[in-house]
C-alpha cells in the first residue's frame, strides 16, 4: 500500500474495458495525475486487446506439427494482475475502490477479471502466475488487511447480453460479488435504448434500494446515460455533467405499504401538485417498504431534440 498521507480519501476508479470505441465515458473522469484542483481521484484504465488472429494461426500450426506449447495465463487474469499491483500501490486507508468493466461481446472476460481482482484485493495476494493453480486460488492472509471495494459497475454496450434484461443482469452481479460491495451496478447500451440497475446494499448484504432507468435514445446519448448514472460515485469533468435528474419530473407515482392490508397502495401526483390523480392496489412484492416512479422530460443541448427518461426506485425493508 502507499505511504502517502492524504488530506482527504481519494476514490480509486478502475476501468477493465474490452469495448475499444464503444464508450467513451471514461474520458470525462478527472484524475489528480493529469488535472490541477480539489480532486481526490486517481483514474486507471486497462483495455483488453483484441484477439491476434495470426498469433492464433501460428499457434495451431504448431498443434499441427506436433509443437508443444506452454499453457498461458488467460488475458483476463494479466489484466487483473496489473489492476491489483496500481489498487496496491495507490491505496491508503479510507479511499475508495471502484471497479468498472465495460463490454462490447460477452460480459464473461471482464467479469472474470473483475472478480479475480476483487478477490485479490480482499484477499491481499496478486493472483497466480500459472494457470494450472487459477481453479485452486483462494487467497487469504489473517495477518494483513484487505481492501475492500465500494463499487462495481458492469456495462454491456451493443450486441452483449441482448437476451437478458438489465435487472436480471445485475441480479446475476448481486451473486457473483460479495456482500460487501455497497454499490452494484449495471447498464446496457442499446441501438435505440439505455437502460440501466442501479442497486444499494447494507453491509449484511441485505438490499436497500434499487433503482431502475429506461431511457430512450441512440448512440449520442450513452455517453449522458453512463455519466449521470455514475456521477454519486465518482468526479467528472463538470462541463460534461449532466442535470436533467435534478429538475422536476414531469410527473410522479408513489405506492407505499397499507399496512392494514399488507397491499401496495399507488397514487400518482401531477407535476403542478394539484393533487391525487389516481389511486390504485397492487401485491406487495418481497421486502418492498415504498416504491416511487419518476417520468423526466428534457430538450438535448446539443441536438435541441426532445429527451426522456423513466426512474422506478424501490426502497426495502
């Protein structure tokens, strides 16, 4: 761990991104190695590269002609190495790690190297340099503190995961990583949509809250959608922050428990607040104190086209 003793934590974000020009969020991330000011990040970005197809000919040539072959660590488990050594080199006590991995295929690679460097971290051991130990790893030092991680964040851009809905995608998250992540969060980007899960959690592992986006709109505005979702986390650039969250919704509906009956009430609230505009019952689903959905409604600054968003937020026992 460093030795520097910071004036104030800092949040450690770390990128694992295999999407080379897909999302461009990561640009608008301030860290204090390359900006001047209060800034208590420090940003590290590691991209997969792209498969070599001729290295994988030569390769199977050589299967071919009878060339034996040392087995080699997988990509994602280098990745992980060089994201555990900068965490270890930059961490202080009280700083924040957050992990993000970012996707234009399939979210195993980048889940796999996100969840060997969490357990790394917790762990506080580099993983393994061979890959015949990779099944038995399972670090673990009594006499060292791990680092514990805040936040992760996977993010599916394009074809990845079409079949699977991005609540289904961040329940399958909520399992694979431990309870002591607070933050759990998944997006997709989609030809014509963004959707996004947003998911809270106690330090029992319990869930606090969850909150759901569905977001209409091409390409152009991912990069909007990826900032606003995560700008509670982490320091942007403030020029590229958008704002349309914290204005009045177009309108609102809240349902909260009756707790004679057990039933969830709805009642929805217009946005000049004249009052109830509807009333309605609905089962209870598990664990569910209240639940809000928001509509906003906004012109793009730069397109000057018309923008919506709807926000389902769910607060549980």
């Amino acid at each position: 761990m460093s030795l520097r003793h910071a004036e104030e934590p800092n949040n450690i974000v770390v990128l694992l991104q295999d999407n080379l020009g897909l999302s461009y969020f990561w640009k608008y991330i301030v860290s204090k190695e390359d900006d001047e000011g209060p800034i208590h990040q420090i940003f590290h970005l590691l991209q997969f590269n792209p498969v070599n197809q001729r290295e994988r000919l030569v390769k199977r040539l050589g299967r071919r002609v009878g060339i034996q072959q040392q087995p080699e660590l997988p990509n994602y488990v280098t990745e992980a190495a060089k994201a555990y050594e900068y965490v270890r080199k930059n961490y202080n006590e009280g700083d924040s790690v957050m992990l993000l991995a970012d996707t234009d295929a399939s979210t195993g690679v980048v889940v796999a190297a996100a969840e060997l460097l969490v357990k790394c971290l917790l762990g506080n051991k580099a993983p393994p340099n061979r890959p015949e130990d990779l099944p038995h790893f399972e670090p673990h030092d009594a006499g060292r503190k791990g680092i514990a991680v805040k936040c992760i964040i996977i993010g599916v851009t394009g074809f990845g995961c079409q079949d699977q809905h991005v609540t289904a995608l961040n329940e399958t998250m909520l399992v694979k990583f431990p309870a002591s992540i607070e933050y759990v969060v998944c997006w997709k980007c989609e030809d014509q949509s963004f959707s996004s899960c947003f998911t809270v959690r106690e330090p029992t592992g319990d869930i606090k809250t969850k909150e759901v986006c569905l977001c209409p709109g091409d390409c152009s505005q991912w990069c909007n959608f990826q900032i606003c979702l995560t700008k509670r986390l982490m320091q942007y650039m403030p020029e590229y922050i958008p704002t349309w969250d914290e204005g009045e919704p177009t309108w609102v509906q809240k349902c909260e428990v009756d707790y004679s009956s057990g039933d969830m009430v709805w009642s929805g609230h217009p946005r000049n607040g004249e009052g109830v505009r509807s009333r309605a019952r609905g089962e209870r689903p598990v664990g569910v104190q209240s639940i809000e959905l928001k509509k906003y409604e906004w012109e793009d600054d730069d397109s000057g086209r018309a923008r919506a968003c709807l926000v389902w937020k769910s607060h549980y026992d």
